[in-house]
C-alpha cells in the first residue's frame, strides 16, 4: 500500500526535507524527551525511547490514508489528534513529503495495479 510506503521509512528513521529530494535521518531526541520515553508504559512496540522515528504510539503514522483525486495522489493523516502531531513534528522533523524513491515505487505500484485491471 502507498502510505506503508511513509510509515516504514519514518518509522526507519528517515525523513524528507523536500519533495522528491533524498531520505534524511531524521533529528535525533534530546536526552529530556529519551528519559520520558523511557518511563513511559503505552511506547509502541515498533520504537525504543532512543530512536527517533515519530512513533511514540503508533496513532499518528497509523492513520496515514490516501486518496486519488483527479489523478492526483493525496496523503492526509486521518483524525485532528494526529494532525495536531503531524503538523507539530514536520517542524522539527520533516517526514511528510515523498522522497524521490517514494515517488518511484509509487508509480510502480499504480503502473502495475492498472495493467492488472486490465
């Protein structure tokens, strides 16, 4: 699916600072945050209270969804929590823009879905 496409390079660790530029490592927690992730129960499975990667509970990347709108492709994070959040970590730490090789895998995956209908 396209938005695993998102999740799974954030979730790697890696971000993108402009469209169809390269994956960035996204920027590393200060030791405050590390230690509250630490003593914090709820962490998601899929993280470490080291690693920065925008998954302290899943919720926000969880709720990436896509629609295709007149040919174009929308990415939008579902429910206004999350939005709250993704707006908020994009400042600090761009994730939501397609890098090149998203872009790639993308048309790959689309190319390929339509010559199956076929």
């Amino acid at each position: 699916m396209i938005v695993d496409r998102i999740r799974e390079r954030t979730r790697a660790g890696s971000g993108a600072k402009t469209f169809e530029g390269n994956a960035s490592a996204l920027k590393p927690l200060k030791a405050s945050y590390i230690k509250q992730r630490e003593r914090d129960k709820g962490l998601s499975s899929e993280t470490s209270p080291s690693t920065s990667n925008l998954t302290r509970y899943g919720d926000m990347l969880d709720s990436l969804d896509f629609t295709i709108r007149g040919g174009t492709l929308i990415v939008s994070v579902v429910g206004e929590d999350n939005l709250r959040k993704a707006i908020f970590t994009s400042e600090e730490r761009p994730w939501a823009k397609l890098t090149r090789a998203d872009v790639t895998a993308i048309r790959k995956l689309i190319e390929k879905e339509l010559k199956d209908r076929v």
